[in-house]
C-alpha cells in the first residue's frame, strides 16, 4: 500500500513540475509588470509545437530545445512592446482580455501552422527507468523535479541578490520610483516577460513528452499554475513550487483510488485544482498583489440604456424581413445570433454593470442545456417551461459560484470562474454516464397548442421565438440599466469603498449579479439545446466561455447594443454564416477574434457599439448646431426673456434657525472609546477616544500622517481596528460598512470617490436610506433628490457626469451623496480640500445649515479658518494621540497645539489674526 502511495506520488511530480515551471514565469512577470499573463500556457504550448517540428526537421533535441526557448523569449517581447505596453494604464480588463487574445491567436496558430491532432514530441530529458525506494520510475519525472527545485532557488536567488531582480521588485512598488532611479519600467517589464516566455517555453518543451503535446491540454495548464500562484500571493517561487508538486501529486492519488464511475477520475483531477482556488480565496479573501502606482483606469462604459422606439420597431421589422426571406441555413444562423446575444447580456450584467470578471457564462449555457433536457426529456414538461425552470436553476447555481468570489474581484474572479468552467466541464459534461458522451442527449421538438416550431424543420419559426425572448431580455436588461438596482450595480463596478458607504450592501448586489446573468445564460442553454434537438457538450468547453468574452468585449460588454453586436459576430451566426461558403473561416474564427480583440483592447476599450453611438451623438450635435445657426435662436446662456438664468440660491445664514445649546451631560450620538489601528508595526492610530453629541460640529485636526482618515476608516468600518465604537448607544464596531451607514453614520471621501459613470442625479439615487427598522420600513424621507440638488446649489449640474464638474462642484457633490442617506451624524474627510477662500467660506455656510437641521458632523480639514469658523469643539491628532481638544480658541492657544500643528512645517501655519477674522466673519 505505501508503495503505491510513493509510485503514485513520484508520477505526479511530471504534472506538479509542469505547474510549479509556469507558475514560476507567472510571478516573473507579474512581479516586474503588474500583468497576470493568462497566455502563460499558450506559449508553453506553441514552443512545444515549434520545439516538435525542429525536431522533425532535422535539429537535434538539444538544439531545439535551445531554438524554441529562445523564440519563446522573442514572442515574449513581442507581446510585452506590441500589446501589454500600450496597455500599461488601461482598464484591469482591458488587460486580461488582450491576453485572453493572445491565447486565442496563439491556439489558433498552432492548430494551424503545426496542425489540431494529436502530436508526440521526442523527449528533452532521459526517459529511461530508475530505481527508487523500491520502485522502478522514469528519470525524466526526477529529473524535472530536480530542474523545478534548481530554478525555483535560482529565481529566489535572482530576485533577492542581482541589480536586475531589485529592479523587478522595485518595479512592483513604484513605477515612479524606478524612473527616478534611472531606470527605464518599460526595459524592465520587457526583461521580465523575456525571462517568463522562456520559462514558459521551457516548461512546455520539457512537458510535452509526458503529457502528450495538443493544443488545449498546454493552454489548460494555465488553470492549476494559477491555482498555485495565487497559494504563493504572486510572491514567493519556493511556495509556488512546492504547490505545484502537492497539486500534481494530489492529482495522481485521484488517479490511482479514485474509484467512483460518477464523477469521473479525470473530472475530479481537473476539479483538483478549482478546490484549491476556492480554498485559497475564502481564507484569503484578498486579491493578487497589484502594483498601486499602476492607474487601472476606468472600466468599459455601460452606456445608459435609451432609444427611440420608432428605431427599436424598424430594427425588429427589419430582423423579421430579412430572416423571413432567408434561406434555412442563414434563418438558423439569425437563430443562433438572438441566442447569443442573450449569452452576451448576461456578461453585459455581471462584467458591464457589476463589474466581476466571468470566464464561465458558455459553460452556464451548457449547463442550462442540459437542465432543460432533463427537464423536458426526463420530467416530460412542455415547452417552454424547461427553458425557464432551467434558467432558474442555473442562477441558483451562480450565485453559488458568486459565494467564494465575493471577497475578491478582477482577476482573481476571472482565476475562480475559469476554474469553475473547467471542473463543470470535467465532472459533468466530460462525463458520458451524465451526458451521453459523444453520442449526447436529446431534447423533444418544442410545440405550442400543436404549433411545431422545431428548429430544424421550421427553423424561421424557431428565430422568431428566440427573438421574441431576446427582446424580453433586451427590456429586462435596460429597466435594471435604469432601475436604482443596476444603479447600485455601476456603483459597486465604480467604487465598492463609496458604494458601502452609500449603504449598499455589496455582497448582495454582487451575488444578484450573478444570479440574473447565470439566468439568462440557463435561458440562452435551454433556447440552444430546442435548437438542435440534440445536444454534444463541446461546443460548451471552457475556451469557448474565454472566446466569448472576447466578442462580447469587441461588441462592447457594457452596452445592450454591444451584446446584439456579439451575437451577430459570434460563432455560427450571420457573419460566419456568409463566408461558410469557404470551408477555411470556419478554422480563422478565433485567429480573426483573438486579433480583434486585441486591437479592440489597445485602440478602443469601450468596444464598438459606445464608439458608433459617440458618433452618433456627436453628428446630431453638430446637426443641431447647424439648425440652431440656420435659424437664428437667442444666444445661448439666456433664457427667453433674454435674462441669464441664475443658480439657485443656497440656505442663508440670516435666515437659519437659531441654534440650541446642547446639554452637557446630553447622550452621546458617537461613543469611540480606544480605537486603535495599526498596520504591522507602525501604529496610525493610538487609543483614541472621541464623543460627539447631537447637535454639534467637532473638528478633527492634525498634520499630515496624524491618523485623522484612518480614525474615520476605523469608525466607519473600512478598516481593521480594536477598541469599541457606540451609536446612539448601540455597539456598531462589529458591524459591516453598510450596516453602520444604514444607522445614519456616513461619510465623505478626500477625493469624493464619486460614481464616474452616473450623473450627479443618479448618484444621488444610490445611497440607500434610513434603515428599515428606524421607521417603519419606509425610510425617512426628509431630502429628495431635488431638495438636495437645489440645497447645495447643484441643480443646475443634476445631469452632468462627475468628470465635468470642478473639484468645488465635486465636493458639494460628494456631501449630496452623503446627505441623500439621512445621516445622523456625518464624517466628512477633507470637505474643503481644492477649495480657494471663497469657496471654502461658502461651503461653511453650508454647514452650518446643515447643522440646523439636525445633521451632526465630524470635520476633518487642513483648512484651519474653515476648521475655526465653523466647529463648536476641535480634537487635535498628532502621530495618532489626542493632544488637544476643547472649543477652537482655547485649542488655537494650545502651546501643545503650536508645536504640532499650527507651527509645523505642513503648510498649514496661519497667523493669528487672519483665523479670528475668519471665525467672527462665518459665524455673524
């Protein structure tokens, strides 16, 4: 028995060694690049291609070998100065989908140049036996655990103790610090992708012999080294190393015991490691290590959802037309385009709206597929009650998916449901006893009241069915587009830190993201499976699920109209269709979709339907323009009795109500007692104690680095902290973000964190109100979103985006926002910050109106007349300790007070005159 376990065991080292090899270039070149290269395993796998057919051309092994590594590292550059360097401050997205690309061009090329089927290639490595512990084993699996071992100190050793190694390091923490250095960050990411290509391409030569050489297997690999990876934080080439071989001995003992008929062996080894991503993310709950001086830039644009319905008539009207006189074939590939565009707004909902990063909605549709036979086949339920009773059930399994990715995001989401694509792929669609293996399952002929609409025999009635659920889709998907919900979505895709303090709860709208898009991808299944009649799951494997990212993504993934773009793009649909007359598209699909995608990531991130509605817009601009000059109109910034409109005026300090005297001994709103927070060993903030009490203003003061942000991170939730936090006498420091902001304790941002893809309207829609229990279920209600636009001056902004706006506008925005939840008390970081004198004395004003109507607030501020006007007592931070606090002369007179503050070195030291002129000028 136990030598069986060791055999076993010493097999695996072949597959562990293969993944701890591209796990290695993986952290290369993310270390020095901030990119997790996806195409990792497509480069091993084209390298063993080219290492195969040198071979077969007269090269020795060797020789070979030393060829294909070589070109593996000038493929490297190439993608790295063409691709990934344009890109260095794109979109996480973009990034991820230009080397999902990559891996379609570089599959595409293989299959090809070197041809699909399957290739043996001459081993690198002695193949002969050996004998160990007892066992007789190839050298060549040894051997490769040896190499794995070798390299992975090497690289450790490279990292830690050559100028090069520093440089990547470096790279990882500050591009501009790196440059500051002299050193160029391009030259530096170029080296690193050279370094990781040529480990790839190693990794796949070395490979190859073991595993057998075919396309989809080597790109596949990618899978399990990310797994490991993400074990080793994207750090450490020891961890990741000594992952892979666990995983790939994990793997073999399934081989070797595994004897359940269902799952199969190969689908629990392939779901091996999707268990261990979901391991690593549910008791990390972190995202890879990023690069914080790389600017992700903004995410793809989720264009609102409007048209006129004269338009959207004639586009049907035009659909039915041209199907009706189409020939079967065509009317099938019409029918094929509506399905998949339904696929693409499910990806238009989670990635567009919600902002997480699917990999797996094809295989959701296979899975879909196959609900709706056994729905209709098994259970003998008429049509079209399969198709949705599978839709259902698929988003139950999605917002299982949703559960584990709930703590992460970006390309750890993308890592999570490619893997989820391949272990559903592996246990059930690979599985014959579920699936009927090659020969598949069938589904009945779909009949309404005895109506056939059979898509083979009557494939224009079949399309126009499907056409009518896409356009429900289509309407389901814009009203969420405009609901508050999908509001809440494009906020937690923009800013999960402001949409939590906007009392969203994020964890919900992300697991109903995924619920909705995992049911209209189950719909798209279920109208799939009708289709055919008959279903084989390949056309449901995972790459599949990665190409269709790529033409959502073209289409453009955050518009409705960039998914009907998709559908008609898509595999099998009226474009392919067209040029089906020659049989080699059919094998340039995804080169053709692999090089699209690409040049959409590097020229045009939003994709094409934004790009031809911006010019849409534009064009009826300058026809507007046009008409405008043409017909002599008044001049435009008067209204029509030829008077400049006025902004509407703000709440007077003469007309406010008088302000009460707040008892003493009245209970406090705010009860902070010890918060401390600490980050390793620094400590920013020291057990600190703050009461704020109903009715009143505290300034929070302090120079720079005195834990004044931190402190309302701490009260607020956003970070880890001790001590105890009371509101209104409630414990909340064990509360989530959204919960504390839901009692009424909100807060603003230093940069407004605003939502940049919604209006100033629309972010005033977001926040969610007071909380239910408060009363009666209804919120309060005391501020519409006109009374706040109209309060703060900003009615006149109501419909312009965040970017328009100057950083005064901004701000007042910001405290709309706030002011929209119904706060109690209200924490606002830096308000005032960008603002010039005026400005800043207006804003005061505005305070101290809000003030009266009973909003408490906490002020921090850099702005010390600001700060002194306004505020009834002021607590001054220094290096994380309350020095000082009282009403705002006593403060000022502080010597304490003096030294750390207002007579520091910040900036912020002001004469004593000049600050009790502006306390009797805010508060007459």
């Amino acid at each position: 028995m136990v030598k069986e376990v060791l055999f076993y065991a010493i097999l695996g080292l072949g597959a562990g060694s293969a993944y701890a090899l591209i796990s290695q270039g993986l952290i290369l070149v993310h270390r020095a690049s901030g990119v997790v290269n996806f195409a990792q395993g497509a480069m091993a796998m084209i390298t063993a291609y080219f290492y195969v057919w040198l071979t077969n051309h007269g090269f020795s092994t060797v020789l070979a070998a030393i060829t294909g590594i070589a070109a593996a590292g000038v493929l490297g550059a190439v993608v790295q100065r063409l691709v990934m360097k344009p890109l260095g401050r794109a979109p996480l997205l973009a990034k991820l989908v230009a080397a999902l690309g990559i891996v379609l061009v570089l599959e595409t090329s293989a299959g090809l140049v070197f041809g699909f089927n399957l290739q043996t290639a001459p081993s690198l490595l002695p193949v002969s036996t050996m004998h160990v512990f007892g066992l007789d084993v190839g050298r060549d699996r040894i051997i490769l655990f040896l190499i794995s071992i070798v390299l992975a100190a090497l690289l450790t050793a490279f990292s830690r103790r050559t100028t090069l190694g520093s440089l990547f390091r470096a790279a990882a923490d500050s591009e501009e610090g790196l440059a500051i250095l002299g050193y160029s960050q391009d030259a530096v990411a170029t080296s690193a992708w050279v370094f990781g290509s040529m480990l790839a391409g190693f990794a796949g030569i070395v490979i190859a012999p073991i595993t057998s050489l075919s396309v989809t297997t080597m790109i596949l690999l990618i899978i399990p080294a990310l797994s490991v990876t993400l074990l080793a934080r994207f750090t450490s080439f020891w961890f990741a190393t000594i992952a892979g071989m666990a995983l790939g001995i994990v793997q073999s003992e399934i081989a070797g015991y595994w004897t359940i008929s269902s799952p199969t062996v190969d689908g629990m080894q392939q779901a091996a490691p999707f268990v261990l991503i979901i391991i690593v993310m549910v008791v990390r709950g972190r995202a890879i290590p990023g690069r914080a001086t790389i600017v992700l830039g903004r995410p793809p644009v989720a264009s609102p959802a409007r048209a006129r319905p004269t338009v959207l008539v004639g586009v049907v009207a035009l659909t039915v037309v041209l199907t009706a006189v189409a020939s079967k074939s065509y009317q099938t590939a019409v029918a094929v385009a509506l399905i998949s565009a339904i696929v693409a707004l499910s990806l238009v909902v989670l990635t567009g709206y919600v902002g997480q990063i699917s990999l797996a909605q094809m295989t959701f549709a296979g899975l879909g597929a196959y609900l709706c036979s056994r729905f209709a086949d098994n259970a003998g339920i008429p049509f079209p009650f399969p198709i949705i009773l599978a839709g259902l059930a698929t988003a139950v399994g999605g917002m299982l998916l949703g559960l584990p990715a709930l703590r992460v995001r970006g390309v750890n989401l993308a890592v999570v449901t490619l893997g989820a694509a391949v272990a559903i792929n592996s246990v059930i669609f690979g599985d014959a006893n579920l699936t009927g293996g090659y020969s598949g399952i069938s589904i009945p002929s779909p009949r309404i009241f005895g109506y056939s609409l059979d898509g083979i025999a009557h494939p224009f009635r079949y399309a126009m069915v499907v056409l009518v659920v896409l356009i429900l889709c289509i309407a389901g998907v814009a009203w969420l587009r405009r609901s508050r919900l999908g509001l809440m979505m494009l906020a937690v895709r923009d800013n999960e830190r402001a949409a939590a303090a906007a009392a969203v709860d994020t964890v919900r709208i992300k697991l109903v993201g995924f619920g909705i898009a995992a049911f209209l991808a189950g719909v798209a299944g279920g109208l799939f499976a009708y289709l055919y009649g008959h279903l084989s799951f390949g056309s449901f494997a995972p790459l599949t699920s990665v190409l269709f990212v790529t033409t959502v993504y073209i289409g453009g993934i955050g518009s409705i109209s960039g998914a009907v773009i998709a559908g008609i793009i898509s595999a099998g649909g009226p474009v392919f269709e067209l040029f089906s007359s020659s049989a080699s598209v059919d094998r340039y699909q995804a080169l053709i979709a692999g090089v699209g995608v690409v040049l959409t990531a590097v020229l045009n991130p939003d994709g094409i339907a934004p790009e031809i509605n911006k010019n849409y817009q534009t064009l009826m601009r300058r026809l507007r323009s046009r008409r405008r000059r043409e017909g002599g109109r008044s001049v435009a910034g008067t209204g029509a009795d030829g008077m400049t409109p006025t902004r509407p005026a703000i709440v007077s300090l003469a007309t406010r109500r008088r302000r009460r005297d707040v008892p003493a001994d009245a209970a406090p709103l705010l009860d902070a007692r010890g918060v401390r927070v600490a980050y390793g060993s620094v400590v920013a903030v020291d057990a600190m104690d703050l009461v704020v009490r109903p009715g009143t203003l505290v300034g929070l003061i302090g120079p720079n680095g005195a834990g004044k942000t931190t402190f309302i991170d701490a009260v607020c939730g956003f970070t880890a902290s001790e001590g105890v936090v009371h509101f209104e006498g409630r414990p909340v420091h064990a509360c989530p973000p959204y919960q504390r902001a839901r009692l009424g304790l909100r807060r603003t941002f230093q940069a407004t964190e605003l939502f940049e893809d919604l209006s100033i309207r629309e972010n005033l829609v977001v926040p969610a109100r007071a909380h239910p229990a408060e009363d009666g279920g209804g919120g309060m209600d005391r501020f519409s979103v006109e009374e706040v636009l109209e309060l703060l001056g900003l009615a006149d902004k109501a419909d312009c985006l965040p970017r328009e706006l100057s950083t005064g506008e901004a701000k007042l925005a910001g405290l709309a926002r706030a002011l929209r939840g119904e706060p109690k008390l209200l924490l606002l970081d830096e308000p005032a910050a960008g603002l010039d004198t005026y400005e800043s004395r207006e804003f005061g004003q505005r305070l101290l109106s809000l003030l009266d109507l009973g909003i408490s607030m906490v002020l921090v501020d850099h702005d010390l007349e600001l700060v002194m006007g306004v505020c009834d007592e002021v607590v001054v931070l220094d290096r994380g300790k309350v020095i000082a606090s009282g009403p705002p002369e006593a403060v000022r007179r502080d010597p304490a007070v003096r030294k750390a503050y207002i007579g520091g070195t910040d900036g912020d030291d002001e004469p004593e005159e000049p600050a009790s002129h502006a306390v009797e000028t805010v508060r007459k």
